[in-house]
C-alpha cells in the first residue's frame, strides 16, 4: 500500500515524492490463497462486495456552518452549507494485523492506519475473479487481484519480484521527469502527477515574481490523486508549536471531529469575481483555493482556482492538507 521502503528512497532522490499506487499494482493466486496487504503510508485498502462502491473518504456530519467569519468580523459565505468531516467509517474501522476471507458477499475495509506501525491485514480470496481494491483516501489508487482455480498455473514468487522491480524502475524513471515539469505563464501547479500514481509533493514553481495587477492560477496537475489546497494568511501551518490563523484551520486536517470550513470551502463565493488579494483581504491577507482534486471521482472538488495581487509584496502560499508544501509569490 505504496512503494516498498527501498524503492521510497530511491523516490526521494528525485525530491520530494510519494507513489499513490499499490505494489504491485497486480497479482494472481488460486483460489484459497492469501494475500497481505501492507501499509507503506497513509492509504486505506478498500475492497467493495461484488457491484458495492468504494467508501468515501469526506462526508456532511449533518450540522451546518455557522458562526464562520473572516478576521474583519465579516461572515464568509458558506455559513449554512454542510460541515465536512472524514467519514466516521474509515476512523473506527481497524482490520490491519487481522485475517479475513472474502467471497464477493461482504466488503473489506482496513480503515485509515492511525496507530503507531499498523500490521499487514490479510485477505484469503475464496473465489475465482477479477478483484479491484481500491484507496480511498486518493481517488483513482486502485490495484488488482485475480484469483485463478485451485490447480491453475499462476506466475511464481520470483516472476512477482521481477513484476514489482519494473514497476519500482518505471515510478523512479518518472520521478526524475516530474520536477522538470514546465507550467504556463502565471500558473503554479500544486503538485505534479505522473501516469501511474507518481506526485511530487511540492507547487511548482516554487518561486514565481510577477507585476501588481497580475492574476496567477492554482491548479491541480492532471493525472493527480491528491486533494490539496492553495492558502494563504498569516501564520506557517506546519509549525505546530504556534497557534496561527493558518495553523488553526490545517490541524482539523489532522482528524478533528469536523474540518475548518476555512480550509474546505474557498474563500470567495464560487461565481464571483476574481478576488485581489492584499494584506488587508478578509482583514488580515486570507485566501484559499478550498480543497482541490484533479478526478472525477468528487465532482463537488473543484480543480484550480486564481487570484489576482493587488499589493506589492510577498505573499506565501501552503496546502493545508500538506503543510510541508510551500510556494511564494512576489508582485512587484
């Protein structure tokens, strides 16, 4: 459930990257045969009953937001829309480190590896099939298990160590390609995909210098299994020993009953025109995308969002979901 330790740190040579993918990404067994399923980072393994869905990650928690003003006193405009907040499923769901059989009847849910070094959660497939399981924490991260009859032939251990070693060779192979990776004109792309789950966790550029009066677009690469947030305002939300404006709304990304409507809405009212940020919008230099994502999967997400600077100055930008990712931008 994500690359192996060795081949993480062949990723992290190229920067800052992870692989949304499970490896392998493919197996066949004979019915009867187990697989373990081991988390390598913060994925869920979610295998549906035969014509199920997968389990959201997000989910109204039937209150509404009341209450949400900016640091003018002004109320921000998604007062009475629902709160956001994971689904209570994934939380109290704990498989890893069991044994579990499936025959299509009943789902699997691992639920989300909380606990300090999860154990491997083990599947015994009883039926001959094609199995998807997927991650629902990053929508479009899916793997396959095909189950074959009982005396079929199957390909054997080191033909699945060589599959995993071309698969482990063709993600590091992107990798080294993906901080190399151009944007348009005023654009800064908050991660960068590759095809098969690869994503550098950074914005790119990093840097960006522009004239006051300039409009700059955040967006989600394509291909991109992350959510992410393009924010700014005062504070660094990493930085959790402070009690920033910004660090407020990122630790309810860290499991808080619901999350800051601050983080998951944007801050402007969809429909409306671009805002120009200064130092002084929403009293004290606050705008968010709201959270982003580049699938199908959440149509209610949306995929970039633009501001324009109004000031000279610098202007920092984070993802909330992903505090550790920061650009900034300087309108001269």
């Amino acid at each position: 459930m994500g690359p192996t330790p060795a081949a993480a740190k062949q990723l992290q040579k190229a920067g800052p990257i992870d692989v949304n993918d499970f490896f392998p990404h493919s197996v066949t067994i004979r019915a009867g045969d187990k697989v373990s399923f081991a988390p390598r980072g913060f994925h869920n393994f979610d295998l549906p009953a035969k014509g199920g869905e997968m389990t959201p990650l997000l989910l109204p928690n039937g209150t509404k937001v009341s209450g949400a003003n900016d640091a003018a006193g002004q109320p921000f405009w998604f007062n009475g829309l629902d709160n956001i907040a994971f689904n209570p499923a994934l939380i109290t769901t704990n498989t890893f480190g069991k044994k579990l059989s499936y025959n299509g009847k009943k789902g699997i849910q691992s639920g989300l590896p909380l606990g300090p070094s999860p154990k491997p959660l083990t599947v015994t497939f009883k039926k001959k099939g094609k199995y998807t399981y997927f991650c629902g924490v990053h929508p479009g991260m899916e793997g396959i298990v095909s189950v074959k009859g009982k005396k079929a032939k199957v390909p054997s251990k080191k033909a699945d160590k060589r599959r995993l070693a071309r698969q482990i060779a063709r993600s590091v192979k992107t990798a080294k390609s993906l901080p190399k990776v151009k944007q348009p004109a005023n654009t800064i792309d908050i991660g960068v995909a590759g095809k098969h789950g690869e994503e550098l966790m950074d914005f790119a550029p990093k840097t960006l210098t522009v004239p006051t009066g300039t409009t700059v677009n955040f967006r989600m690469s394509r291909g991109s299994y992350e959510v992410h947030t393009a924010t700014a305002g005062p504070g660094d939300p990493s930085d959790a020993k402070t009690d920033s404006y910004l660090r407020e709304i990122a630790a309810s990304f860290e499991g808080a009953p619901a999350l800051d409507p601050r983080g998951v809405y944007p801050s402007e009212q969809p429909g409306t025109p671009t805002a120009t940020l200064t130092p002084l919008l929403h009293g004290n230099g606050f705008w968010n995308s709201g959270v982003l994502d580049a699938t199908s999967t959440t149509p209610q997400l949306g995929e970039s969002s633009s501001v324009t600077f109004g000031a000279p100055g610098t202007y920092d930008f984070y993802c909330l979901v992903h505090p550790f990712m920061k650009a900034t931008v300087t309108a001269q």
